[in-house]
C-alpha cells in the first residue's frame, strides 16, 4: 500500500471485542492472563502479548506497527519522547567505554545528551563531519558501535549523505541510525540503507502541538550475528533476561533482535514509556500526515521564495534553494520536496532578529517545529543563547538568523504576516 493509505488502513481494521473503526485508547496499567501456562509463555516470550503497560499496550501497537509499515521496517517501538527514542537507540548497542560516531549537525537537546549525559556514562560520541562521509569511516574503532545523524537537520538544512554513510556502515559492520524527525514521508531513510530510523513524533507525526513522544523503527535489514563480537547486548547471554542471546530468541519472529531488546530490557528497566492517550494522538496525527506534509512544504517553498526577493534579507537558507552537492541531496533523499524548515538571515543582525519575532501577530514565537501552525524563533537570543557567537556561527547561526516551520495555514496569511513583522524588523 502506498503511504497515504498505509496512515489510515495500516495494522488495524477494527478493535475485535466492540468493532470500533477508530482506534481505543487502552488506558490499562495490566492485562489479564488466560491462565498460568499463558502467563508463562508471555514472560518466556513464546508467545508475544500484553503483560504491563510499560513494555506493550495495544494502542501503542498500533501506532507502533502503522509506523513499521510506513518506513518499510520490521517493527518499532513507542517511546515517552523524542530524547528517549534517541538515547534508547545508542544504548541498545552501546556499554560504558564503547563509543559511537554521530554526525556533528544535531538538535541541541541531543548534542547537549551525546556530549554530556552519555559521556558521563562512559558512552563516548565522535563527531564526524556530514559534509565529508569519509570521516565517520575515519573515527571508527573496535569498540564503535553505531553511526548516528538526523536527515534535515537545522539550523543549516543540509540534507545528511544517507546512502554514502550507510554504504561505509555496511563495510564496516556499524548500522546507522537516522533521526527522520523532519522529513517523515518525504524521506524513508531505510530505502537509502539506514538501519534504524528514529522520530521525536511530537513534531509532525502529532502534527498538532499536543504531544510529547518518541518512536524507534529498526530496519530488520543489519546483520548482527555476522558482526556479533560488536554487538554483544545482541548477540551474547543477556542474564538480565536469564541468558538469553537476542539475536537467536527472535528468530522464529522476524530480524527484530534490536528493537525486541530495547523493549524487553531497555523499555522495562528504564520504563520511557509512551502512554496510550498520547499514541492515541499520534495515531491521529499519522491518519494525515502525508496530506500535511505535502501542504506544509508547497507552503515552504512559496515562503522561501518570498523572502529570497526580500530587501531586508541577506540569506535563505532552504534545501530547495541550495547548489552543488546539497542540492544533489536535497534532490535524492527528500523525495521531490524540500521540508518545511526555512531559514533567513537578516541584513541588520540580533536586534533585527528580535524585531521580527516581536512584530509577529499570527504565526507563533515557540521553540517548537512541526505544528500545523507556522511557527518561529530566533536561535541567537533563545535556544544557542548560551554559545558564545563565534560558536553560534559554528553552528550555522548567525545573530540576525530566524528559524521558520512553515505551518498550513492559507499561503497569504502566512507570507501576509511575515510581511508586516519583517517591515518592522
Ligand atoms: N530530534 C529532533 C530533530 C528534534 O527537533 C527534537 C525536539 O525538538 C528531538 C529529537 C527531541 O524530541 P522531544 O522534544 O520529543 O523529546
């Protein structure tokens, strides 16, 4: 099926005891068992099944299995956020002295994890540059355990060399995870060759500003068992689960020994856990995403060329209105679009900067992206406040910088209102 149906139709035709068509929020600590036998093959996992909310909920599932299908990956696992699903996905290979290689254009709160919650822990992060593939071939060791980066990843919105770091991963046994927060649908990062695909859902998934979750989708498409002396949480006894070697209890299921894992061990010990009125509205949201999107980004592409002839205006930084080798990626991995993130440089620096956000009358002033609602911030006196400017510039922001998430409101009030607040700026 294709992804407009998939959102609608995926895993789910009808709740079997009552017939409803709409998914039923399940808001239950606890499942009853049919008996001790049942109950035995559950926590034996001969049989998979609902034992307690903070491992499986049948809302969750579905959420869980719709968003399996629709980034062609085995299966996938809900998470209480997008942090959550991001740490979730390196700890699930990584152990204290173990290090990962991760892309160095992050989301802030992840930097901000990789650089100092993990390390604290004893997970080390290699920064690698997604300009040059070659260098996360470069910082690999014995003990690298995952490559890691986000598909559009602002403030720059240089699409990240999906193929080109996956092929280096496949050489060298290390699967990539791919944060697709930005890009769902327009980019399925596993047709590319990424391994695992993550998504803080609270942006475009919810689509509505009412949520915080995560998800995790593994590909099914890594080999573990043939690089097994790299991954040992998969491929060794676990005794926290009385030795069982993940990659051999899930055969008779699929090649889902990565995300059975993280759930089993990772979900049940640490309990992130999404809950069933939150899948609930994700489940909501997906059911139009694809519509939005595509509104989202025929906006984006009419904003950025409003504001590309603006005179007050030095830069717009868009995938759509990139050269060279960005815009190759743009054009092969985002699927004929080009995202709904828009950047812009103001001609008269940080105080212009504050201007225009001050003027804004419709679109809101959020540190958010992803809303159906146009949205917008500026990164200098807000979230890369605490960076000195020289490093803000690192990061590809500079003081009269502005970050728009264009919403899908009617394309003239948009542009009608970045307008009057850019007269004022
Ligand atoms: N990844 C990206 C690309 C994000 O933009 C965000 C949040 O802004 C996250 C992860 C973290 O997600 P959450 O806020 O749902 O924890």
């Amino acid at each position: 099926m294709h992804p407009e149906t998939i959102v609608l139709h995926g895993a789910y035709r009808h709740d079997e005891p009552t017939g409803a068509v709409a998914v039923p929020i399940y808001q239950t600590t606890s499942f009853q068992f049919k008996g001790t036998e049942h109950a035995e093959n559950l926590f034996a996992l001969k049989e998979l099944g609902n034992i307690y909310s903070r491992i499986m909920n049948p809302t969750c599932d579905v959420l869980e299995r719709r968003i399996a299908a629709l980034e062609g990956g085995a299966a996938a696992l809900a998470l209480g956020s997008g942090q959550s699903a991001s740490t979730f996905a390196v700890l699930n290979l990584c152990r204290a002295g173990d290090n990962f290689v991760s892309s160095t254009d992050l989301y802030g709160g992840t930097w901000n994890l990789f650089t100092n919650t993990l390390s604290s822990m004893g997970v080390e992060v290699r920064y690698a540059n997604p300009s040059d593939p070659e260098s996360f071939r470069r910082a690999v060791d014995g003990r690298t355990r995952c490559f890691y980066a986000e598909t559009l990843p602002n403030p720059k919105l240089n699409v990240f060399p999906i193929r080109e770091v996956a092929d280096i991963g496949n050489e060298l046994g290390i699967p990539l995870i791919v944060d697709n927060t930005a890009a769902p649908v327009i980019c399925r990062p596993i047709e590319h060759g990424a391994h695992i695909v993550m998504y803080s859902t609270t942006k475009y998934i919810g689509g509505h500003g009412t949520s915080i979750g995560g998800l995790v989708v593994d590909g099914g498409n890594f080999d573990w068992e043939k690089h097994a002396s790299r991954f040992p949480n998969l491929t060794q006894p676990d005794p926290s689960y009385h030795g069982a070697v993940w990659t051999e209890a899930v055969k008779p299921l699929g090649p889902i020994a990565y995300i059975i894992r993280m759930r089993v061990v990772l979900l049940r010990d640490i309990g992130a856990a999404m809950s069933p009125f939150n899948a609930f509205m994700f489940i909501q949201g997906l059911e139009t995403l694809p519509l939005r999107i595509r509104a989202h980004c025929d906006n984006a592409v009419k904003v950025a060329d409003y504001l590309s002839s603006h005179a007050k205006i030095a830069k717009v930084i868009y995938p759509g209105r990139q050269d060279g080798e960005m815009r190759r990626r743009a054009d092969a991995y985002l699927g004929g679009s080009f995202g709904a993130l828009i950047g812009f440089e103001l001609k008269d620096g940080h105080e212009a900067g504050r201007r225009f956000i001050d003027a804004l009358k419709m679109v809101y002033h959020v540190a958010n992206i992803g809303d159906a609602r146009t949205l917008a911030i500026h990164p200098a006196s807000t979230t890369h406040s605490q960076l000195s400017p020289e490093d803000r510039l690192t990061t590809g922001v500079s003081e009269g910088y502005v970050r728009l998430s264009i919403g899908i409101e009617h394309i003239d009030d948009i542009i009608a209102d970045l307008s009057q607040a850019l007269d004022a700026a």
